[in-house]
C-alpha cells in the first residue's frame, strides 16, 4: 500500500498531522489492522465493533449508579501483545487480594468526594461541573510529574504515557473552560473549593501513583465514571432544554477545529479520526464532554495493565508503515 503522506504535502501546516491518519485510515477501506497488543480490554473483529465502558457501582444519594454505555469505533483491535511488551500474566493471590483492597479504598474516597458534592451542589449543576473539572483533571498532571521525575534518573521512560496523559489533561482542560463560559465559576466560594480540592488531590495523586501506579488509575478511573454518570443524568433530565441553547464558544474551537490530533490522542481504544463531533447546540456540547468521559475511563482502565497503553497514533501509524513495508518488498 502506498503512503499518503506525500499527497497530503501540499496541506497546510496546521492540517496535515490530523488528516494524514485520516487519509491512510480510508485507503484501507475503513479497515484498521493493529499490531498485537497486549492491552486488557476485549473487542470483535468487525469493522464496526463496539467498545462497552462497564463501570463499578458507585453509591449516590442512596442509590446504585451504573454506568454502561456503548461507543462505536471502526476498528478490529485484537488483544494479542503489543510487540516487544511482555504478555500480561494473571495475578497470584497476594496481588489479586492486594488489588480488591486498593479499589476498595478507591471506591471509598470517591464515594465521600460524592456525598460532599451532592450535599453542596444539589441543583446546581453548572457549578458543580465546574468543580468536578477542576479536580477531574489533576491526575494527568500528577502522572505527567512523576513520570518526567521517573525520567530525569532513567528508572522509567514511556514516552506514549506521557503524550496520551497531556492529550487527557488538554481534554480536561477544555472542559472546564466551557463550564467557566457558562458560569460554573461565578460564585467565589465555588472558586475556592475546587481550587483547595485541586491542590490536596494533586499531591494525594502524586504519592499514589509513586506508592501505586494502578492503584492511582483506579481512582481516576472511579472519578471519570462519576463524571460520566453525572453529564449522563443531567443530559436525560434536562435534553430538551439544552437542545434550544447555543453551544458555548470554546466548544465549537475546540470539537470544530481542523486538527484533531490531541483529540484522538487521548482515546486510546479508537482509530485516529473514527469519532466525529458535532456542535450544533448546548446538547451537543453535553454529549460531546460525556463521550469524552466514557474515553478516559477506557484509558484509565487499560494504564492498570502493565504495558497495556499506547498511543494511538503510535500504533496505526506503526501498522500502516509494516504494510507498506510489506506491499514494497512483495512488489
């Protein structure tokens, strides 16, 4: 197969990183063939398999939250090894026990951090999606920190962890700018509590994912769940409402914008420009940040693997330059 890379030069600058994969990914037919990996999550070999986000009950006002939801994705991923990373070997019994607990305190403090902001942001919805951005993004940061500590002394260096943790933390980013242009900051008070919870769950992180890598992506995974279930309940409650409001500003620069690399970096289990927003009103902008959330917990959840993350873009990349390599040599 011949590489597109060289139609796509005369692209502009500020287009050709994001549509480079788009163009390789319809040459092959909508088909993505990716190499062995040895991520933990499972899907079918169709074209169109669906990626299924199944979280853990989270307890809230007194009742069970589930999260399960259905994102489609063109790709046949398969769950075989990535080259040169070890197979992901099952856990002994220490391990296994030692894993049930760290989630078992997970779980706990996520459920406090709920009950504190049921009790402060009842109806309040705007506000409390800003405060749950603040805190939402703070992982990416503590990881990034101590993954480029990790570096400096040459103990760990992964260079796809840290591009798919900044893709995250510009995601996160984003959403608490649109939460601000809707007002989610305009109370003082507001301000000074996600500041404090972002500042206390910084270093918290920080010594946790030292102490724990799995255990801290556990606890962003649980934080990302929460964040899915709220938009998800607030977008049934009040979809109509929405779909009669403009979309925020930031919104449209950010889901419109013609490169979209950092976009799909971040959505590890999608082929880069697979998914295709659309901004057309408040509701859409909901939905986009919702999908968004669905995305982090996939990718938390495949950090708890060993090895069990690359970067997007890595990967396809990668694949399509062994079968181009292929096509040559058989020609």
């Amino acid at each position: 197969m011949a590489t597109p890379l060289r139609s796509l030069a005369k692209l502009s600058p500020r287009t050709n990183s994001s549509l480079c994969f788009c163009s390789q990914f319809l040459q092959s037919n909508g088909l993505y063939t990716r190499p062995s990996t040895s991520f933990h999550f499972s899907l079918g070999t169709g074209s169109r398999s669906t990626i299924r986000v199944k979280a853990s009950t989270l307890q809230q006002k007194d009742k069970k939250v589930s999260v399960e939801e259905s994102l489609s994705a063109k790709t046949d991923l398969k769950k075989e090894g990535l080259p040169g990373l070890d197979p992901v070997t099952r856990p002994g019994f220490v391990e296994t026990n030692v894993v049930k607990v760290e989630q078992s305190i997970n779980i706990f403090l996520t459920e406090t951090i709920i009950q504190v902001l049921d009790a402060l942001y009842h109806d309040r919805h705007y506000a409390r999606f800003y405060v749950l951005e603040n805190v939402a993004r703070v992982p990416y940061f503590a990881f990034i920190s101590v993954l480029h500590l990790y570096e400096s002394f040459g103990w760990w260096r992964k260079a796809d962890y840290l591009k798919v943790h900044f893709a995250e933390s510009w995601n996160e980013m984003h959403h608490l700018l649109i939460m601000e242009e809707l007002g989610g900051n305009s109370f003082w008070l507001d301000r000074i509590l996600a500041q404090t919870m972002a500042f206390v769950y910084y270093f918290m992180t920080v010594f946790m994912y030292m102490l724990s890598p799995r255990m801290a992506y556990h606890f962003s995974e649980c934080v990302e769940k929460h964040a899915y279930s709220t938009y998800d309940k607030f977008i049934k409650s009040h979809g109509d409402e929405l779909k009669n409001l403009p979309p925020a500003e930031t919104a449209i620069k950010y889901y419109m914008n013609e490169d979209l690399y950092l976009f799909d970096e971040f959505q590890t289990e999608r082929v880069p420009c697979s998914r295709k927003p659309k901004i057309e009103n408040l509701y859409d902008v909901f939905m986009n940040i919702r999908d968004d959330e669905a995305e982090h917990c996939k990718t938390m959840k495949a950090c708890q693997t060993p090895g069990g993350l690359r970067s997007p873009h890595s990967v396809y990349y990668n694949s399509n330059s062994g079968a181009d390599s292929d096509s040559s040599s058989k020609s």
